[in-house]
C-alpha cells in the first residue's frame, strides 16, 4: 500500500493544507478530537452524514482515524455516535484506521503516580482521587489520562506487576470492545504490541520524538511484531522537548487543534523556538519512512505548519513537513529496510519499557526468573541498540548507533525462523537455542558487515532497504551535535560534524538523492561527511 502522511481537519485550516501542496494522493486525515475543543468541532457534529468532512473522505476514498480516544490529555469519556463511526468503516474499510490509544499504558503508571505522591486517602473512592488530582492539578477537568476516576476507583491501587498487566489486558479488551475492535494503538514509554496485537489491534503506531529513549527500539519492536502478525505499523510524531521542556507550537495567536491553553494544562508551549528541533523533525520523517512504517502521523501538526490561520504562510516546520511529503512522493519504491537479524525477547514480555532501567519492571519490582529474564533481555537489547558519541542536548532518541539499523525484536511465541538469517537469544530459555540459528549478541555488528550489501564504517546511524526493482538505498543519519532550546533556538555543533567510508560489495555506483552532506570516492570507498544533525539519503 502506498505511503500515508495523516493531516490534521480543522475546517478553517483544511483547504490552506491542499492549497499549501501537502495533501497528496492517499494522504489521510486524523480528526483532532478533546475535551477542550469547542462542541460544534467534536466528532459527532464535525463528521456528520453530509457534511464537508464526510463528503470529502467520500469522494477521495481518503484514510481517516479519530486521534483519539483516549490518552495525553484529560480523560473526556466523549459518547462517540458508534452508527456514524460504523458508517465510515463500512465506506471505507481497512483505510479507517479507528481511534487512536494513546500512551495508555504509561499513562495508568503516570496516573496511579499522582495519586501516590499526592497521599490519596485509601481506599481510591472516586471522591478521593478527585479530590486528590483537583488539589494537586487545579486545572478545569480531573487529571487523569488512561481511565476515569471512576475506573481508576474501581482499579484500586495496584502494587504488583502482575495485577497491572491484568488490568491493563482488560482495559485494552474493554476499549476494543466500545469501538468494536478498532484501536490504533500510541505507546511511547511503555510498547505492548504483544498485549495489543493479541488482542486484535490491526496496526500500531509508536509515539516518537525527544521524550522517549532510542527510537530505533520502538520502530524495531514495532517492525518485528507486526512482521509476525502480517499487519503493518506507523508513527506518530510529538514535537515536544527543548530547554526548558516545551511544545512548539508556531502559530502566533497561540492556537493549537486541542484548544489547550498555558493556564489549563499541566505542561507548556513556547513558540517557535519550543520543543524539538526542525533538525529531529526530519531525521524522525525520513526514518520512519525507511525502517517501514507505512503511515506518519503528528501530535502538534497544525498548529506548527502554518504562521497563522488566515494568511497561512509556512512556518519552518511546515516547510520541513513538505519536503518530506514531496520526497515520499518522488521516491515512493524504496522498498523494505534489511533485517535478516531478530532480537528475540521472552513471550513473558507482553509490554517492553525502558531497557536502560534496571530498577524494576514497568515500575513494579520482580522476583527470581522473570527479573534473570528481564535481565538478560536488556543487557543484549543494550549491545544491540548501542548508543555511539555524543553532543548537543536531543540525543537520547534518535542516536548514533555502534551496529547497524538491520535487526528487528520480536517476542518468543511469534518468532519465525523463515524471515530471518540469525535470532539473538535473549529469552532467557536455553532451549531457543536448540530449536533455532542463533548468534551472540557480541556477534552482530561483524554478521551484518558480512551479510549487508554494503559495509558502513565511522559510528553513524545507518539502514539500508532494498526494493522489487532489485534497488539498494541507503540512509544516513548524524543524531548527535544539536542544541535546542527557547532562548536560542537551533544551531549544529562543528565538532560533531562525522565522516563515514561505504564500500559497496555488489560492483555497483552510489549516488547521493537527498540530505545536506558531502561525498568523495576514493580507494573503492565513498566517504560521506555529514554535518550536525543531517543526513544522507543515496541509492546504489
């Protein structure tokens, strides 16, 4: 299927987008749906039989998902018009993709947090966790994101990792079942795609950007299980980040598609010099696309994209967004990223978190085996998602990898020996080994100089795909060098500007396409520098 960007629908700020050249063929729309936006803006009313938005998705057999149900934000709880939601599946199918899930998982841990910190009295009436929350977060709605205090009353307080996975199975089960089956799940901190696609999930799409360590793991995760599943999977953006810690947001009245201002939300926004930078903006677009994902999506789209909302002039994230969506158009056969490596972690592991973390497993303790498995597990993830040099302040999701971008995880119970050369045992189960090829963690990086058709050397990111045409590209990135913050805004650092060889093994040419860089050959080699926070996209 071909690649899809999701746009935000606002009817003031639609016709800029077509107008502006960013909606192309099979582009999508993600409704922007929360409990600050004005009524006449919520799903029920803005998606009607008839209407524009309706008549629009019609007509253009346009990809359309409500972004979302939950998650990020205060719980709404909003009584979706079900026959008008099954209205849309019917007419479009599979390209209604349903309601986005977002962070649910580490927004019941975050949750049950403010609860814990704020000494809410015990039991958790509702009543008390109103309270609580309305004392500490004295904003206009209880602040609560995975479940409603209701529900978290009913939840009580879990201390446990096993009765948190129980509940979370059966809040995702509960969610599936109101939208009859139609989650798009948005995990960041927490990844269930196991838990998810057991249940049904038909894709899911990793919240990416500065606040979640080492995007590479989330988009491997997610490539590996939706490989064993047959299903596909995406990402979604966030741009927030920066120093001090903020969103950007552009537009200069201040307007965003959530309707949230400074004074009724817990975090901030700070212009254009807020959040992550335009540099991490690209290199997260242009990965995606090139580790697989089939879709991209964003948190804070519409309110970076244009200056305002009646001249609607570019901003520089618009631009950015742009010459990404141009160049998926230009360059929409690049086939499927190399990954003849699976990381193979326990089928115990039905949600991955932080694999840098060796306190405890999603926030609980564990005892004796599944702590030697978890162990195990994380220490060969490490290995295998090495970090590299590092410089600037944004370098902890995108980074500079010491092996290369060509393995996927995969848990236990799904692994299959025929889409893959080699498995890395980290189950922590001896017997794997018996039943499958294997190699050590320690081994990788050496395989995959011999088994990729090309050899990358100098410490930079870098995937290779390959498409039907028989077509190698590959890309390059320099993740490290950026300072962002409010007070300066953006600048690359010179001293990690980096030079990498590429020798090509199959007698081929490589031919630079996109990316600011510099290329020379010598000695059968190129050799590739690339500056701060840029990248190389070439073909051979």
């Amino acid at each position: 299927m071909p690649f899809t960007f999701f746009h935000a629908y606002m009817p003031k700020v639609f016709e800029a987008q077509l107008d502006a050249g960013l909606f192309k063929e099979n582009d999508g729309i993600r409704f922007c749906q929360s409990i600050d936006i004005d009524e006449s803006l919520k799903f029920n009313n803005l998606a009607k039989i008839g209407g524009a938005l309706f008549d629009f998705v019609k007509e253009n057999n346009c990809p359309l998902y409500i972004d979302r149900l939950q998650g990020g934000c205060f719980f709404e709880g909003y009584d979706y018009n079900m026959e008008l939601v099954r209205t849309y599946h019917e007419m479009l199918g599979e390209r209604f993709y349903g309601f986005q899930m977002h962070e649910w998982m580490s927004n019941f841990i975050s949750d049950t947090s403010k609860l814990v910190d704020g000494k809410c009295p015990e039991p958790w009436t509702e009543e008390n966790i109103i309270a609580t929350l309305k004392r500490d977060f004295p904003f206009p709605h209880v602040f609560t994101e995975a479940m409603s205090a209701k529900e978290f009353a009913q939840a009580g307080h879990i201390t446990d990792v096993q009765t948190y996975l129980d509940t979370m199975k059966k809040l995702f089960a509960k969610r599936q079942n109101y939208t009859d089956g139609m989650l798009l799940p948005c995990d960041s901190a927490i990844l269930g795609y196991s838990l998810e696609f057991k249940q049904g999930a038909k894709r899911v799409m990793p919240e990416i950007g500065q606040q979640t360590k080492n995007t590479s793991i989330q988009l491997a995760y997610a490539r590996g299980m939706a490989k064993a599943y047959k299903k596909e999977f995406g990402a979604y953006y966030e741009p927030w980040g920066g120093s001090p810690f903020s969103a950007c947001n552009y537009q200069k009245d201040g307007k965003n598609e959530w309707n949230i201002s400074n004074d009724s939300f817990p975090f901030k926004t700070a212009g254009g010099n807020g959040g992550s930078s335009r540099s991490l903006q690209k290199r997260m677009y242009f990965y995606s696309y090139a580790a697989g994902a089939k879709f991209i999506s964003e948190e804070w789209g519409l309110c970076n994209t244009f200056y305002d909302w009646n001249d609607f002039e570019l901003t520089a994230y618009g631009k950015e967004k742009k010459k990404f969506i141009d160049f998926t158009q230009k360059y929409n056969n690049i086939g499927e990223p190399i990954t003849p490596i699976a990381a193979v972690i326990p089928k115990e592991i039905i949600a991955l978190d932080d694999i840098y973390n060796e306190d405890n497993y999603l926030s609980f303790n564990v005892q004796s085996d599944m702590k030697n498995k978890i162990d195990i597990m994380r220490k060969g993830l490490r290995k295998l998602f090495a970090f590299g040099d590092v410089f600037g302040n944004e370098n902890y999701c995108m980074i500079n990898r010491l092996v290369p971008d060509a393995i996927d995880i995969v848990n236990e119970d799904v692994y299959d020996d025929s889409k893959y050369e080699y498995a890395v045992n980290l189950t922590g189960n001896d017997d794997f080994e018996k039943n499958h090829k294997c190699c050590s963690a320690d081994d990788v990086a050496e395989i995959l100089s011999e088994i990729l058709p090309c050899r990358v050397v100098g410490g930079l990111h870098h995937i290779i795909n390959k498409n039907s045409d028989n077509d190698y590209f590959i890309s390059i990135f320099n993740n490290t060098g950026i300072i962002r913050s409010v007070e300066e805004g953006e600048y690359g650092l010179k001293e990690a500007e980096k030079t990498v060889s590429v020798e090509l093994k199959n007698g081929r040419s490589l031919s630079g396409l996109y990316g600011e860089y510099k290329i020379e050959k010598a000695d059968d080699k190129y050799y590739i520098t690339v500056p701060a926070g840029e990248m190389f996209f070439g073909r051979f």
